[in-house]
C-alpha cells in the first residue's frame, strides 16, 4: 500500500501528464518495492494530484506568485509500508521519481524546486479493509519476489526485536534533568515590551 501525493502550482500538470505520472510514478515506487513490474500489485498504489494558488506557496520565504521568473514548485510526497526500504533502495525511488516527472513534464532535467518526500509507514501503523493491514500480509501475494519478500520479512522480524529490546531495556533516570525540564515548562519566558 502505497500513497503518492503531487503538490503543484494549479494547472501546472495537464490532463495528459497526470495520466501518465498516475502510471509512471506508481511504477517508480512499485518496481523498487516488490523486486519487479508486477502490474497486479498498481491496486496498492494512490496518487494524488493536488493544486495550488501560486500565492499558497513559498519558496525561500517569498510567495511563488511574488517571485520573478515564479518558480517551478513541485512536492512529491511518498508513503510507503515498512518493508525492505535500504539507502540504495529509498535513492532508486527517488531517482525513478525525479525521472518519471522530468519525462511527464518534457523537462530536460528535473527543476530545482522539485523535491521528493519519502517517508516509511511503521508496521502496525496502516490501515485498509476496515482493519490493520500489515505488509506481512501482502508478502504471498505472488508480487514480490522471493528476494524481497525474504529482505521485508528480514526487516520487519528485525525491528520488532529492536523494539522489544527497546521497551524491556531499563533507562536511567536523572531527576535533576527532570526538574530542569520542568521548571522551564512551568516558567513562561521573559516578555519583551515594545518601545514604539
């Protein structure tokens, strides 16, 4: 299960592009996640186009719609399952991303103010079919293949041990900290007065 939100200046992607970056990009996060083209597996797969005013965006604190030339702004926000999500492989998605947009666009190269979020969902922590859904579930679904679906298996195994660790682990604990931290939640911050 995956989300992909594009955030763009409105009407800055046609009818056209998004047809084809509904597919394109799909495919950017797909190929990477379960270790194939698996054209089964675009079912757990959104995209969303959202659009804005240029004056609801900003970059470097200046509305787009005030900048001169206005800039090229585009967020591609990914959201995925925890699963088999390495360096190399969160830096493949990227470049499939960057990739799929600049030939959607007939960019030659992708613009500065493109840029890409990914973000891993935690396990347990995605919900589908009225119920918590876990990619465990997903692993025997004939998409992954029998590598990824080894490493998901490995990673996910893996962090839940970690968090077992975590939780069993006792912690120091340091009262003088403590009542540090407390005094200055409690204390509200000096005012400074105006001299107008």
């Amino acid at each position: 299960m995956t989300i992909i939100t594009v955030t763009s200046e409105k009407d800055r992607l046609s009818l056209d592009q998004r047809r084809e970056l509904a597919r394109s990009l799909t495919d950017a996060v797909l190929v990477p996640e379960v270790g194939q083209l698996a054209p089964a597996a675009r079912v757990g797969f959104q995209v969303h186009f959202v659009e804005r005013e240029p004056d609801l965006m900003a970059i470097g604190g200046v509305l787009v719609s005030d900048q001169e030339p206005s800039a090229d702004v585009m967020v591609i926000d990914i959201a995925v399952m925890d699963g088999d999500w390495t360096q190399e492989v969160r830096a493949e998605v990227i470049q499939r991303t960057f990739a799929a947009l600049a030939e959607a666009t007939g960019a030659a190269t992708p613009a500065p103010a493109w840029w890409v979020n990914f973000r891993v969902i935690d396990e347990a922590s995605w919900g589908s079919l009225g119920s918590v859904l876990s990619v465990l579930d997903l692993l025997d679904s004939g998409v992954f293949t029998e590598q990824k679906a080894t490493a998901v298996r490995a990673h996910i195994t893996a962090a839940a041990q970690t968090r077992t660790e975590n939780i069993s682990t006792p912690r120091s604990f340091d009262s003088s900290r403590r009542v540090a931290v407390s005094l200055r939640v409690i204390r509200p911050p000096p005012r400074v007065q105006s001299h107008s």
